[in-house]
C-alpha cells in the first residue's frame, strides 16, 4: 500500500483557532494520510489517533523503496483488522507536534520565527477540535469509529464526550481519563531533563544545536514506561556486549543501556524537544471528569452516546488496567455498550503497537459489528 | 541518643586495598557509626548496612539542638527493633561513597587533586571487604547479624557468603541478588543526565559548578522508583498547587512535580555525583550467583552458615517479591534457616525507611532470638 501524506490547512472565521487556555493562532495545518476510500453516503469514516510521539503515517509505504511501514501497519490495511476494503481509514496527526502540524516548531507568520514557547498551551481537547475541522472538511457526518492507544486513547475518549453525535463506535487502547500521579511525575522528570539542556535555551534553539542530551534522557525515561519488567528481562535480562556502546569512561556494557541510549539517539533525530514539552504536558493535564463532569466520569459520559471497546494490557503499569476499569464502571453506569477485554501480554504498556492477535481480533471483531449495522443496514 | 561520626583509616599490608577490578589504593578511610556497647566477649555486634545514598548516621542526634535523627532512627536505638541496650550496633558508609569514607570526591594523595573518575570502580565486594577491616578493628570475631534494606541487603548478601563464619544472622530487606533489567534501565538513564550534563566535565568538577541539573534528574528518576503508584496517588494524586514552584515558562503545577524538584535539588546538596554514578554502577553489576556460585544462586548460597530474615514489600516494584522468593529458594535448598515475609504496604521500595509495625516486629523476633541463643546461651 502506497500513501501519501497530506496536509488540511484551515482558516475558519474568525481566521484563527482558540486554543482551549485561550491563545489564539491561525491559519492551522493539520497533517493527516488517509487509506480505503469513503463512501458515497461517507459513513464508513474511521479516525485512528496516534500516540505521544507519533504521526498521522499510521499504514502503508511512502515508496516502492520505502523499507519502513506506518505504526500500525499490523491493524491498518486491506483485510486487515481495520480492513481499508471496507472503512476510510483517516489518521491526524496532533496540533503541537512536529510531524507536519502547526506546532511550536512552525514559523510564526507574524515574527518570522519559530515559534518555540511562545506557542499555545495545546490541550487534548484542543487536538480533537482541530481533528473535527478535518473530518468536516473530509465531508463526513458521523465517523464510524475513533480509534486510539495511549495519547490517542485520551483523543478518542475526548471525541466520545465532545462530539457524541459524530462517533458510532469509540475504541480506547492502553489509556486513561486521567494522569495518575506517577505518571505526571514521569513526564515532569522527562521534561526537566531536556529544561534543564542549556541548549533547550527557553525553548530558542531552532537555529543552533538543540537539547539533544536532556531531550535523549528524556525519550529513556519515557521508553523504560512503555515497556515492562518482564519484557526487559526476556529481551535482554543482563545480557552485556563487547561491542560497548562507549562513549565515556563511565559507560556500563549491559545491552539494556546501549538499546535505550540508542532509542534516545534516534528520538533526537526524528522529534522536536518543544513538541515534547507540550504534548507531555497535554497528557498531564487531561481530564476527562473534571472537564466535562465536574470532577465525576459517570456525568462526563452521560454526553456520550457511542459504543465502545475498552482494551487494556495486564502489564501496562503506566496506564494499568484499574483505569480502564474505571472507565468502564462510568460507562456502564450511563448505560452505554461497552466492551472490555484485559489482555494478558508480557509488552507493557507498548502492546497497543505490538502485533498481538487478541487485540486484533478484538478491533476487527468490534469494527465489523458497526459495519454490519451501521454502514450495510444503513444502505438498504 | 547523642552520637558522634567515627572514622576508621586502614593501611593494611601491603599498605593498599585490592579493589575487586584490579587496581589498588590505600590508605582508605571508612566514616562509620556505632551505638550501644560492645559485651566483654565481643557477640552483641550488629552491622547495620545503608542503601544508595545513605551514610554512616543511623541513629541518634549530633548534638542536643540536632533536629534530624539517624535515617533507621526507628530502629535503632535504645528498647528499639535493634535494641542498643542488648545489641553493639555499627553502622558503616561504603567505600566510593561521599559521607565521610574515601570515594571519587577524596584526594588523590599522588596528584593533591579529588579522585574523580580515577577513583577505581567498586563493587559491592569491595564495599563488604573494606568493612570487614572495620569489624576485624573492633575486634570482632562473628557478628550477632548483618542488617540492610536495597543495597543496604545486597552488602548482607554478599557477607553472608564472603565471611560466613562472621556472620550468624542475615537480613536482606528489600533486595535482590542481581538487577533486573528494568532497574539496569533507570540508573542508566540517571546516569546518562549526569553524564549528559556538561558541567560534569569527566568528573572534573569539584573546583567548578558541579553537575546539579543532571544530578537533580537523576535523583528524581531514582525518586520516583522508590515510591509506588498507590504511594504517590495518595500522597498527592493530580493536586495542584497555586504558589507554583516556578522557575520557568513550562513548569507545572502538580504538587507531585514540585516535590519531585524538590528531592532533586536536597540531593544536589548532599550527595557527590561521582559517587552516585560510581554507587549505582556497583548495584547494577551485583551478580552474587554469578560471582560466588558460578551462575547459580543456590550454589552461591552453599557457602553461607547463618539465619535468615528476608523481607520484602508488596508495592516495591523497584526490587519486587519474586525476587526475595527467588533468595529464599536458593537458600532453602541449601538447608539453610529462612524466614521470610511479604510485608503488605503502599509504600513501595522505600517502605524498609517508614516506621512499620511489622517491619520493627519480624526484625526484632529475628535479633531476640539470635540473643538469646548466641549471646545468653554463651554467657552460660
């Protein structure tokens, strides 16, 4: 499958957005790749939210040459459990990211510069806002589903309360409605460590040398959360290796070291560390309850009107699975249909983007449900 | 309980210590503590082991205004778990450490400069050997039991197969026979901020500005993996707090963040970098299988004569309790005499530090015993 990225650029009166903390900023562009084709009454929409760190390239090659698929090539494609043959397939990537979107590295039509930290504080609720203006432009009533892991769990959760009448089915993956304490503390220390790079320079640093060793540490911290004790152990227990990644005199040969100095290494290369910043601090201050509820999920839910699939992972200790249980408990008690499965898996909390059999079959089984009813039923 | 800070410096033929790696030094000194008096037949020892980032001051005040006692003045002291007025208690900082004993922050007498990264590696052997000098000074045949929490329990270990003929009762608390993986990960990654950070310089610092953002990170990396997820959601949960601990435009106003901060910059104050990236490094190469048992654990074990108390922490996640059981295993199989238990708490690993009822009662049932049937018993 060969995709291509796209761009939606939009001026909506009055000419700018306003961000949810009350900044303004426009025009916006949101980066987005879409895969299948919409159909003609355009319900067979299905918006898939990526996490942290990712992008709207969520199937498919760039190229004949291209050796590396999208994220989640294993879910997204022909026959496969979001099965392009069937649903439009729509992937955005996040305002105040850097994978495309306007974000704090795009220039500032009015300076001239980038934008750095004198870009908007971003909020969940500000991305799936932005995502909205898409779908509208896509001509799309109703989404069929939203879909997402993680961060774009949070995205889908927000969709289901935000606009309820434009989402049959709502798929939360390894998410949360909110932060627990240690995973803010996480991101507060990811984000001292690149705050603290005297190359992160308030956040100017687009023309020199960026904060590459806080931003490095920063992705390690991040990287030892997504994954688990066991999946450390089986992958590499303490294993060392003679090839030491050495750099200094100090450096330990175990190979768990030199893997995530080298998925650091790799961060810096691919992301902005403002982007980071922002989007960490996105995910700390998401709140479903006290956004939409006052302080209560069961009253945030009572907005929502889809059917979900609530999927968690047993050894996902950074969103674990008591908080998708809570999510569920409030769904339930507005009445809503809910699905939810606890897989057991030793990947931790990254097993929404592992192959994983049950949670394909889950999705897909979850998905071809809402086709029969809603896009078949629909057209007789 | 007044104390005093004691300091022992050894020049043992042939004048120089062997380090484990190779290289040698000497003299060495070792700043070390002790409470309670030594009985006329010299069997009332017990040597209190500290974690990481510990020292020498268990128990007691410095002086009549001293508002700070000890770190284990729980249970230390007179009518206490490790009651001073039976027991002789010596409490010793490590070799490598920066409390008083020689470590990188010392002066090399042959150049007049600190140690810094010249300071030769040690390991948890290294820190047990050069103790053993202590107890041999003090004129100490067999100690009554070693006692440690964390790395603390790691010096036990090693003790009770290194000097098993010194030692008749062990308590690792809190600990295990070698790092997983995950905990390999997080002292990289600490590692890394400090190392990362350009004030280090080598460890070339000491006439300069020292490492303090990479050291303050790091501390919070290690901080967070002390505590537990149910620990930090009770103690703060999502709380904000409006005199924001602000020092620049990004900061949050999580209260958890703030006293993250906070612990990073005390430990700034208190503690050598160097020795932090030289004390974890000798945590995560203990491998007492691999060092005294040829890979095997129960083999390691084979070489050991005491009793042991092992204990760990439901919520430690850091060192959990398949870790302890993996210990017990290995000594059961030896025939040894084990008593262990999984003390029940939110604390996480940091609970061997808290005031517990259990905790206080397991250690003090284990040394009563000890008491009576190798201190009584020998008088008779």
């Amino acid at each position: 499958m060969i995709v291509k990225k796209k761009f939606f650029t939009f001026a909506y009166p009055p000419h700018e957005f306003v961000f949810e903390m009350g900044k303004k900023l426009g025009p916006l562009t949101i980066a987005y790749e879409t895969y299948g084709e919409l159909n003609e009454e355009k319900t067979n929409g299905i918006l898939v939210l990526h996490a942290l760190t990712g992008d709207s390239h969520a199937a498919g090659f760039y190229s004949s040459e291209d050796l590396k698929p999208g994220w989640w090539d294993n879910m997204v494609g022909p026959k496969k459990p979001i099965d392009t043959e069937k649903f439009f397939v729509i992937c955005s990537n996040v305002i105040g990211g850097c994978m495309g979107s306007t974000g704090p590295a795009s220039i500032d039509p009015k300076t001239n510069k980038p934008f750095g930290m004198r870009f908007p504080f971003v909020t969940i609720g500000d991305m799936v806002r932005a995502q909205k203006r898409l779908i509208d432009h896509l001509g799309i009533k109703k989404l069929l589903a939203v879909i997402g892991g993680s961060m774009g769990g949070m995205q889908a959760l927000e969709w289901s309360v935000r606009y309820p009448h434009m989402v049959h089915g709502v798929v939360p993956i390894a998410t949360t409605a909110k932060h627990s304490a240690m995973a803010i503390a996480f991101n507060e220390v990811a984000r001292q460590a690149i705050i603290n790079d005297p190359n992160w320079n308030y956040g100017d640093y687009y023309d020199k040398l960026p904060p590459i060793h806080g931003q490095a540490v920063a992705r390690m911290i991040g990287h030892i959360t997504y994954l688990s004790d066991i999946a450390l152990r089986k992958k590499f227990d303490r294993s060392v290796q003679d090839t030491a990644y050495k750099k200094n005199p100090f450096d330990t040969q175990f190979s768990v070291s030199s893997y995530l100095r080298y998925q650091g290494e790799k961060f810096v290369n691919r992301f902005d560390a403002n982007s980071f910043l922002y989007l960490t601090r996105a995910t700390d201050y998401f709140n479903l309850a006290q956004t939409h509820g006052q302080g209560s999920l069961v009253k945030a839910f009572s907005k929502a009107k889809a059917k979900f699939l609530v999927i968690s992972f047993s050894s996902d200790w950074l969103y674990p699975t008591y908080q998708s249980k809570e999510l569920v408990k409030a769904l339930k008690k507005n009445g809503l249909e809910v699905n939810f499965c606890e897989i057991r898996t030793d990947y931790g909390h990254d097993s929404f983007l592992i192959s994983n059999p049950k949670l394909e079959a889950l999705v897909a089984g979850f998905l071809d449900n809402l086709y029969e009813t809603k896009v078949k039923k629909g057209k007789c």
